[in-house]
C-alpha cells in the first residue's frame, strides 16, 4: 500500500494520558472525561465498554479528531495528535454505527473515491484486495442499495481501510444485525486483526466482546474502572454456578441445607446453585447433596462471564 507503518519503539498503538473533556453548555457542564489513561498495544484487539454516557463515544471522537479535547496527551501510533495532527489521523480508520453508504454507488467506486479523499495515488490503490479481504469481490459493480445489511457493514470496514491505517476503530459494528450475519462479521474482524491490524471495538453486546478482544477496558461515568486482560478481568467476580440434575425433586430438608452455600434456584428436578469457590468447594455442595440420598444423573458448571463483571463494576 501507499503508506508502510512503522511500529512504535514502545510497542504502543494508542497512549491516552490523563485525558479531560467537558462539555459546556448555558445551562450546565458535563465532565465526559476525568483523567484517563489508556495503553493499547500493536497488534491487539481491545475492547472499549460502557453504559451509554460513559465517555466511549467522547474518546473516539478525540482520536478522530471530531472532538476536541481539554486536557491531556494522545499518542496515535507514536504521533502526538497536538503536534502531529495530520500525520496521525492516516493513522487510524474508523467505521461508524451509523450505515453511512451512498447507494448509487457501487462499492468499488466508494473505496475508489474515499482513496481519493486519503490522497492514495491511484499505482498504491488496492480496492481488489480490500474488497476480497471484506468477502465483497462478487458485489464489487453492483448498486450499493442492492446490498444487505452484513454487506453494508463490511463495505464500511472496507472504506476505512483504503488508506493503509495500522487502527481501525470499530464503534458498535454489529448493532442490529441478525445472530447468523454477527458471526460472520466476527470472522472479517479477526481475520483483519490476523493481517496485523490493531482494532479497537466499542458493544453493546458484551458476547462480542468476550468472545473478541484480548484486552478490555470499561469506562464509567468519564472514569477508567478497570483495564486488564480478559482472563485476569474474569477473575474480579468470586461466582461459579452449579446445575445439577436429579432423578427425583429434592426435597425441602436439602433446598435449605443447599441455600447455606449461596443463592439456590429449583425447577422441577433441577438445582441451580450461585456460590463464591474462594469459600466453597465443588466437591461440598456434592457430599452433602449424596448424603440426602439423592441420584444426580447430570453435572454442569458455568463461571462467571465479561457480563457479570461489567454490571458489577457499573453499578453505581
């Protein structure tokens, strides 16, 4: 392509430094931003979460240089967006919510024609590659209002890759978006993240996330409350549930001696029970399930998931 990035000596796509914005009105002011700080690696797919009004939305606005910010150093791929504010937007490509798409244009001709607002030379263009790479080859020359909602999507990852960006910003990408086309855009974002292309994704959809990212930070109300790894985020909630199937329904003797090890649902046959393994092994809520008598004909375990830490540390 027309631009060979470089990685950064500190192996970092985005520095966010005590970062502040306040949006000022007649009426009142809204701190959107308190002080945050943010290190994304090259390479990663990190995920950005939070209710709505965290502050996701105020952040991508910063980097894509639609927002202004207060206060505070940005870094995109090593440029600082103060001194080097040109050079560091090529840097990153972003792909709205909103379905943005002319549909009296083929696809190729928008990715021809956003090349041309980038200034990629025409000899550096690789429209053919994108669009095989987003699975629209076959689509190339027809109408774009002729193209379903999966391939609109993929169209506007498509455009925010004409000029080459090491970051591509994807803001709620699946929103709605049936279960069947979700998955498949999940593949084109990790096959793009495969090629070496650091993604930042914002969801709603916290399956997405879990199922994505290897990073994740969750913002609330303007402020950073968590920034880890998947795996060590997972280990923030103390849950396990166990499900346990029975050949006949327990009876209440059991149900109470179950409730003592944490928070106990039955139906019918089936014991559901949510307890903390840092106090409760396994292995005691199955001696005093046998000692009851009781044939358990099936076993299941579920851990805590990216849902229950996120409304545990939003909460508030």
């Amino acid at each position: 392509m027309h631009k060979k990035w470089i990685k950064p000596k500190n192996n970092l796509a985005i520095e966010i430094q005590n970062l502040n914005k306040t949006y000022k009105s007649s009426s009142k002011n809204i701190k959107a931003l308190s002080n945050v700080n943010l290190n994304i690696k090259c390479g990663s797919f990190y995920g950005l979460l939070g209710p709505n009004g965290a502050g996701k939305s105020t952040i991508i606005n910063i980097l894509g240089g639609t927002v202004t910010k207060d206060k505070g150093d940005l870094k995109i791929w090593g440029l600082n967006i103060d001194t080097h504010r040109k050079q560091s937007k090529l840097a990153i490509g972003i792909v709205p919510q909103e379905l943005n798409i002319d549909a009296f244009f083929t696809p190729k001709d928008q990715l021809e024609l956003q090349a041309g607002l980038f200034n990629v030379p025409k000899k550096d263009r690789v429209t053919d590659y994108i669009l095989e790479l987003m699975e629209l080859t076959d689509k190339a020359n027809e109408y774009s209002r002729k193209l379903s909602g999966g391939m609109r999507r993929r169209l506007l990852v498509a455009k925010a890759m004409v000029h080459n960006p090491p970051i591509i910003i994807l803001d709620e990408p699946t929103a709605g978006v049936d279960i069947e086309l979700r998955q498949k855009l999940w593949n084109n974002f990790k096959k793009l993240n495969k090629q070496g292309v650091t993604i930042i994704l914002t969801t709603h959809y916290l399956e997405e996330a879990e199922t994505l990212c290897d990073e994740i930070a969750i913002i609330h109300k303007g402020k950073i409350v968590a920034n880890d790894n998947k795996k060590n985020l997972l280990k923030l909630i103390d849950k396990k549930i166990l499900i346990m199937r029975f050949e006949e329904s327990p009876n209440k003797k059991l149900i109470n001696d179950l409730k003592k090890f944490g928070e106990t649902k039955i139906i019918k046959k089936v014991c559901e029970i949510t307890f903390k393994p840092t106090n409760i092994t396994i292995d005691k809520i199955l001696k005093v399930t046998k000692s009851h008598g009781l044939t358990i004909l099936d076993l299941q375990t579920k851990d805590a998931n990216l849902e229950d830490v996120f409304m545990s540390l939003t909460k508030n």
